[in-house]
C-alpha cells in the first residue's frame, strides 16, 4: 500500500480530485434529471442544509438524535462492561449468560421498535432502551473475550509476585481488557446509529431520522439528503473519535489500536 | 410405612422427600463433569426464563402488551399452518437473497480493484469510508422516492448494506495477503495473471467470505427497518402490523421467527464455508 | 571471473534516509557456499533482498553471470526466515510444485518432481499436508525442497533456521550441507551463528555494524567436509570469526548504550 509523508499528500490530493469530480458530475446530471424533485443537486442541498441551520432546527435534530445515543449508549456500555468481566470473570456466569447473548445477538434492536413501542410509547425513554439494548451484547461480547485473552503470563508474574485475587483483578485483568471494550464500544456505535434512525423513522418528532421521514412529508428531498450526509458526518466523526481515544489517551493499554474485533 | 399411618400430612412429607432426594441426585449428576455442568446450568437456566416469562406476562404485567409463551407458540403454530409466516419469510428471504446476491457480485471485484490498484483506491476510497457509516434504514425513504414503494427499494437497501461490507473486507483482504507470499511467487517467475489468480485471490477469500457472512447478518435487520417504513409484506411488515393491531403473540412469534431464520442462515453460512472453501480457511 | 558481483553498493530506505549500507563489494564464485554474517541491523537481510531483486540498490550495481540483476526471476530462489511464504491452502506436495505449475509444467511431471523434492528433503509421508499442519522445521524443509525442485542456480537464504529450537536446527544444518554437496548451487546464507557458518561455508562475509555497514573481511573455511563440530580446527576458526565479529557486535552495544 502507499506510505510515506509525500505519498500521503498526493493520496489527499487524489480524494480532493475525485470528490470535486464526482460533485461536479452529481451537480450537474441532477439539472438535466427528469424530476428534479427525485434527485437534488448538491448545491441545492448545502442550501436547505444552511437554511435549516439558520433556522436553528438543523441543530435541534442533531442534538435531539446525539443525546439520545449518549444516553443509551453509556447505559448500555456500562451495563455490558459489567456483564462482560463477570462473565470473563466466572465461568458460571457465561455459562448462564452467553447463550442469550448468542441468540439476541440474531435480534438485532429494530425488530424491538414495534413492541418497545406498544411498552413505553414513543417517548425518549422507548428511544434510550433500544440504544442501550444495541450496545450493551457487543460490548459484553467484546469485554468477555477481552477478560479471557489476558495473556496468561502476566496473571501468572502477578502471583508470583504475591499478588491478591483482587490485586490481579484490578491491576491486570481490567487494564489488558480496556482495549477489547473500547473496540466493543465502537463497533456498538455504529450499530447505535443504525438503531436510532429506525426509530426516529418510525416514530419521532425530532432527530436526523425524523429528518429524512419529513423528506416525503414535504416532498423535499434535499432534507433527506441532509439527514443523510450529517449522518455520515457523526459516524465518521464518532468512530474517528474512538480510535483517537485508542491511539492517544490509551496507547499503553497493548491492542488499543482497534485491532481486535468480535462481531 | 402402611397407608393407615402416612394420611395427607405423611404424604406431603413423602413428595418432599422425593423431592428432596431427586434434587440431590440431579445435584450429583450435574457436578459430575465440567461438561455436565455447563449443560445442567443451559437447561437450568432456559427454563428460567420460561418460567419468568410466563410469570411475569401473567401475573406482573397486562397481557395484552405481553405474551405468554404459551401464546406465543400457539400463534407461531397458527400463522404458520394459515401459510402465513411462510409467505411473508420468504418474501423477506427472496428481497435478502436478491439484494446480497447483486452486491456481492459488485462487492467482490470493487473490493479486489481497490486493494490491487492505487488509483482506483483514491478513486473511491473516500466513498467507501463515508458511507460506512450512513446506516441503511437511512436510504429507505430517497429508495421510495425513486423507485416506489415495491421490491425495489427494498432490494437496493439490502444491496446497499452488502456491497459496502463485502467490498471493504475484500478490499482489507487484499492487503492482508503476505508479502513474502507474493515475493516467492514473483521469484518464480509468476506473471501478473498467476499472481492474482493463484496467490491475491485464495489469499483473499477467506476475507470476502467474513464480509459476505457480515452482510447476511445486517441484510435482516436493514429489510426488517424498511419493512416496517414502507412495506405490505414481509417479516417486517408482519411484526409491525401485528403490533399495530395488538396481536402482541403474533408480533413476539414473528420476532422470533426473525432471530431464528439470522441463526439458521449464519449456521448454513458456516456450513457451507466448511464444505467448499474449508482449505481457503485453513491458518498457516 | 567471478558468478555473482556486488560492486560499491549503497543503500538507503526512502529518499532521506540514513545510509544502510555503504560501499558494499562481494564476489562470489560459482557452486560456492557462502555465509553472511554481521551485528543485528547491519543490514545482511538487504542484501539479500537486493540480490533477489526485490530492492534496487541507491548506487551502486549487482551482477549475475555478468548481466545486471533485473528484478525476482527462477535463477534466483529466496528461503525466507518466517515460513509465510508458503500457501496455507495447499498441501505441502502442492506448495513444491507451485513453481511448476507457474511455468506450465504438466500434472504428472510435476507431482513427480515435487515428490522426489520433498523425498530429498526428508518430508516422504507428510505431502498431503497443510502447512498449518507442519511443525516449524518440516515448513522450513518445504521451503527448501520448493526452492530445490526448480533446479535453480542460486539459492539466498535469509536465517532459515533462526527460529527453530536448536536440535532440530542441527540436523537441517546436516541434510542441508549434504543437499548442497549434492547439488552444487551457489546460494548465499544469513546467519548469526557462527558455528552455523562454519559447518555449512566454504567462505565467511562478516559484515560490519551498521549504520554504513560493508564487509569487513572474508575468511576461507577450508575444513573438509563432511565436517565435525567439536574438531579443533573448527574451533580455531570458530575463535578468529568470534574474534572478527565480536569487535562489530561490541560497538553496537556501545552505541546503544550511548543513546540512553
């Protein structure tokens, strides 16, 4: 693959080249489409885009839809973490767990909207349990297997240099986990995103996906394009986000790179 | 122990002691081996939740909103002996299988240029990178805008979730190919064809096949969302009009029906990876 | 006039890179064995690499039988020291004839020759097998019988046997020096064992440390084979090499020390 500072400029240069060529095509096929309505030209999204951001709501639906993954999210890695060191943790406990994680794992969290709907109605609450359903099996998953690739060397320097049951728990099985979670709490983010434009599709008032459903509403296409591309936007942002965290904050943690995944 | 003497009392004392003496027995049994352990605690444990369930949908909450299990299966047995269920699956399967087909069939050499050609790879790189993110369900309504509410749409939602996966497992397995492989090869005297076709592309199957397995897995969930949007038919649609008119056993049976057809496909997919492409998997 | 030729060869990594090597100049005659040792990160592996034709040189030229190296090509065979060279899908039977496949040799010539390969590399019995299946020794002894089965002019081995545990490193040593007495290639061999390049070398390169590394001196192995280790002319020669070499490893150390 290409390396090196040079290259890295010229391989910037390149994706500069082919999105201002692919931009340019899309602009202008879009003014010779037959329905201009169908497919807006990117001009006339960044328009609608900015208007929407003049007006404030752009930045309520992004808001509305962020905060509704913080809290699911956070809920559900913290549930997960936890459940992930027990079940690292006790083979009892896995034993008892795992096979509904294997299952549930088939159920992904959108087949819950209608039930979590008829539950808890279409409130904020219904939003944040799907989220923290999303998260919290990847994480588990993800933190369990961590908890059992402790590299069995280093529980074993611990012991012999007398070290506690909860000693070894605390200054090594958590540290040589870290990296598992965090690749468990990214992978679960992309999944959150997923999960909660279903939902605001299905049922909302606010958020990106409610956004992109107002699209038919008001037969204004460019509004789902721009629900589409903040999307992209977030997603790009939040797993860069996480493997700035990984590079950055917890390098000394071995594997933080994001280089081990279970999906 | 003449049956003059035991009465009611004696007898409730009797089953206690049966009872008693069969839980010690089970108890022996399960702390036998690890493995007998592992399976005592599986059933022990199904039957819980069972159990709780039942409790639960029939004593704790309304159960309207919250089937019996009991229920659940009988509505299962109904819909499916109504062809029900078996209809609205394989409406479902038959979007999934055409979508993941066509995306594949693009997945596969879009990931292979990639990987192979530098310009190709800063041609759509960028592409690739954002749109990873842009979760399917996303594209439902511009699907239903351009090409209506029919198959369509759904179809292009499925091929939109697997061309991105098997695309970019194909285009990491490219590289991931080892170096000293290849430069055996060139030593040899292997032409540019040879090359990829005996070393790039053994080497890259087993990639492609966890991309295609990956996209398998998503394709559910991306047809159940836009079932549920913007359909008459399907899994989904099942589900979410079960829902609507608060047929909630037929809703629950429908949901299981979904987490078992993502079981029965994951485990047809392994299958069928072990059976054809077993020496592609092989670690070195 | 000499078979292989390194003439005043540089070689830096990238553009502003320090100077690996620096002056580099070898020749190597034909059918010689030939062993280069040299300090960690002197840069024996480049020179190899260069020789394979998988680097280009900064100066400087390589010339085999007098014409410049072009690039890999069958008369130059390389053995590497991870056995991630060989295909894990194929078996090991497959994995010798993979070279005759490449130039369109027939299924059956090719299964016998890939047979006999790996017969004269001791592995009889083990064909069917995948190399996951291989233990790191009979790998290492598939790579040898794939390098064999081309009947290549020259063989470069990078620290074949670096990462075997010592007994079974002995007796390759041994099948090794009887193959090369049989089929008197020139092949070129990295090693940080001195006993290793002793039994095995006609001639020995010691390089110095890096950075700006070159050869430093050649020492003629004159020993009759086949050789004994324990002899005291070997551990004569063993004690001069340990000598040259130690001097080179001893300012690498100094080095390192110095930038802590």
């Amino acid at each position: 693959m290409i390396g090196g500072k040079r290259s890295a400029g010229l391989r910037g240069l390149g994706y500069a080249v082919s999105i201002l060529v692919v931009l340019g095509l899309w602009q202008y096929l879009s003014r010779r489409a037959i329905i201009p309505l169908l497919f807006p030209s990117p001009l006339s999204t960044l328009h609608v885009g900015l208007e929407l951001a003049r007006k404030g709501q752009l930045q309520a639906d992004l808001w509305a839809s962020l905060g509704r993954i913080l809290a699911g999210f956070t809920l559900g890695s913290a549930v997960g973490v936890a459940a992930g060191i027990l079940m690292g943790a006790s083979r009892r406990v896995r034993l008892l767990l795992e096979p509904y994680l294997h299952f549930l794992r088939f159920l992904p969290a959108l087949a819950w909207i209608p039930a979590v709907m008829l539950w808890l109605g279409t409130g904020e609450g219904a939003k944040i349990a799907l989220l923290a359903y999303t998260t919290v099996f990847i994480v588990a998953l993800n933190t369990m297997v961590g908890v059992a690739r402790v590299p069995r060397n280093q529980v074993r320097a611990a012991r012999s240099f007398g070290a506690a049951r909860r000693q070894i728990f605390f200054l090594v099985t958590i540290p040589a986990t870290v990296a598992y979670m965090l690749t468990g709490m990214r992978l679960a983010m992309g999944n959150c995103f997923m999960t909660v434009v279903a939902a605001e599709l299905v049922a909302s008032d606010s958020g990106l996906g409610y956004l992109i459903f107002s699209s038919r509403q008001w037969m204004q296409t460019e509004l789902a394009f721009v629900g589409i591309f903040l999307l992209g936007f977030l997603g790009l942002i939040a797993d860069h986000m996480f493997r700035m965290t990984s590079t950055r904050l917890l390098w000394r943690y071995e594997g933080a790179s994001g280089s081990r995944t279970t999906r | 122990m003449s049956d003059a003497r035991t009465g009611a009392a004696g007898r409730g004392s009797s089953v206690l002691q049966a009872g008693a003496r069969g839980l010690g027995r089970w108890w022996h049994v399960c702390t036998r081996s690890p493995r007998a352990e592992a399976t005592c605690i599986g059933v022990l444990s199904a039957v819980a939740v069972v159990a709780l369930w039942q409790v639960a949908s029939t004593r704790w909450l309304p159960s309207i909103l919250f089937p019996t299990p009991l229920r659940t299966l009988e509505a299962w047995a109904a819909m499916v002996w109504e062809g029900v269920l078996p209809y609205h699956v394989v409406v479902s399967l038959v979007r999934i299988a055409a979508g993941f087909v066509v995306g594949t069939l693009i997945g596969v050499p879009v990931g292979l240029a990639m990987g192979l050609f530098p310009p190709v790879l800063i041609l759509l790189e960028p592409y690739v990178q954002f749109f990873r993110f842009v979760p399917p369900v996303a594209w439902i309504i511009p699907a239903i805008l351009w090409f209506g509410i029919g198959e369509t749409s759904k179809i292009f939602l499925i091929f939109y979730t697997t061309v991105f996966l098997v695309l970019f497992n194909t285009m990491v397995g490219v590289s991931a190919v080892a170096r000293n492989q290849i430069r055996s090869a060139q030593c040899f005297g292997a032409s540019r064809r040879q090359l990829f076709l005996w070393v790039s592309l053994p080497g890259t199957l087993p990639y492609v096949l966890t991309g295609m397995r990956l996209a398998m897995g998503n394709s559910f969930a991306a047809v159940v969302g836009a079932e549920f949007i913007a359909a008459q038919s399907g899994l989904g649609f099942l589900i979410v009009d079960s829902g609507t008119w608060m047929a909630t056993d037929r809703m629950f049976a429908g949901m299981l029906t979904l987490g078992l057809l993502g079981i029965l496909t994951d485990q047809l997919f392994h299958a069928a990876s072990a059976r054809w492409a077993s020496r592609y998997l092989l670690l070195p | 006039m000499a078979y292989i030729t390194f003439r005043g060869i540089d070689f830096r990594y990238g553009p502003k890179g320090p100077l690996t090597i620096r002056g580099f100049d070898l020749e190597l005659r034909r059918g010689e064995f030939f062993m280069l040792v040299g300090p960690s990160g002197c840069g024996k592996t480049t020179v190899l690499n260069i020789l394979a034709g998988f680097e280009a040189p900064t100066a400087g030229e390589v010339f085999v039988d007098g014409t410049p190296v072009p690039g890999p090509r069958r008369d130059r065979i390389v053995i590497f020291q991870e056995p991630d060279s060989l295909y894990p899908w194929l078996t090991a039977l497959e994995n010798v004839e993979f070279p005759l496949r490449v130039l369109g040799v027939g299924r059956s010539e090719r299964r016998a020759r890939a047979g006999e390969a790996l017969r004269l590399v001791g592995l009889r019995g083990h064909e069917t097998k995948h190399p996951g299946q291989l233990s790191g020794g009979m790998k290492q002894r598939v790579q040898i019988a794939r390098a064999l089965v081309l009947d290549a002019p020259i063989i470069l081995m990078d620290e074949p046997f670096g990462a075997l545990d010592a007994q079974t490193r002995i007796i390759l040593q041994d099948e090794l020096a009887q193959i090369a007495v049989r089929t008197r290639q020139t092949i070129l061999f990295i090693t940080h064992d001195i006993h290793e390049a002793i039994f095995l070398a006609d001639r020995i390169g010691v390089m110095t440390a890096g950075p700006e590394s070159a050869l430093k001196k050649v020492v003629e192995v004159e020993l009759p084979r086949p050789r004994t280790r324990g002899s005291a002319a070997f551990g004569e020669l063993y004690e001069h090499v340990h000598q040259i070499l130690s001097e080179e490893v001893r300012r690498v150390l100094r080095r390192e020390d110095s930038l802590l």
